[in-house]
C-alpha cells in the first residue's frame, strides 16, 4: 500500500487531535481566569467536566487509530493486533457516548434557562457521532476477523 495515504490520514488524525488537546489545556485555564455566569455554573460546571472526561477516551482512539495506521504501513494490517485496535476504538466510541448522554440533562437545564431549544439537538451531536464510529469500529472488526480467517485458511492450504 502506498504510505502517501496513510501519511494523510496521521497528518488528519495530528489535526483531529491537536485542537481538542489545545482546548483542555487551555480551557481549563481561561475557565479559571474568567468564571461563568453564576446562575449558570450549577448546571455547566458538571457539563465542563465531562467533557474534560471526554478528552481520555477521544486521543485514546486517535492513538489506536494512528496505532492501526503504522500496522498498515508495516504490512501487518490482516493481524490481530490491528483487530484488538478496532476494538479499543469501538469502546473508546462507545465510552464517550455514554458520557454525553450523561451530560444532556445538564443541557436541557441550561436550555431551559436560557429558552434555546436548538442546543438540545446541538448537545446530541457528539452521541451520534461517538456511536456512528463506534459501530463502524465494530462492524470493520468483524470484517478483519473475517478476512483473517479467510488468510489463515489459504495459508494452510499452501
């Protein structure tokens, strides 16, 4: 495989990565130096901090993406190792659904507050999103599990 495309998708992976790190250091400080409204703050501090939680399972996914990316370049792409990956990605996927859907009732009462009924639906992006890669993790796993089997058949028949 030519490493052209798999240099484009770690230059991807680099820039999916690097804003949102840039934002949790960053954040946090600017957070601190400019607090929020305080009739607010009960309902976005609890929402902040999951999504500060957020942050560990989203560059733990970019790290087994990029993980899976250097198997292909070392032409181990058909191994277990890069189905495990898939794996890690799928709960990695998985666990940051969950935690949004753990935060939307912090957005509703913000919604509510503030009368804006758009960010409820805002607010369920990252779940879709999460689970969408997530069940794309797993069903490209199952097909890697398949595709493995099929080489190790052919293997033993030569």
């Amino acid at each position: 495989m030519k490493q052209s495309s798999t240099i484009f998708l770690k230059l991807a992976l680099f820039l999916m990565g690097a804003p949102i790190l840039a934002l949790a250091i960053y954040g946090i400080f600017y957070l601190a130096s400019n607090p929020v409204d305080p009739n607010y703050a009960s309902n976005l501090y609890p929402a902040l901090i999951i999504m500060y939680i957020s942050v560990i399972p989203y560059c733990a996914a970019l790290y087994q993406a990029f993980r899976l990316l250097m198997l292909i370049d070392n032409n181990e792409g058909f191994s277990n190792v890069s189905v495990e990956a898939l794996n890690k990605i799928k709960y990695c996927g998985l666990i940051i659904s969950g935690l949004y859907v753990v935060m939307l009732p912090f957005v509703y009462l913000v919604a509510e507050k503030d009368d804006a009924p758009g960010l409820i639906i805002i607010g369920m992006i990252p779940i879709f999103a999460s689970l969408v890669i997530a069940v794309f993790a797993a069903v490209l796993k199952r097909l890697l599990n398949e595709a493995i089997d099929i080489k190790s058949e052919n293997d033993y028949t030569v």
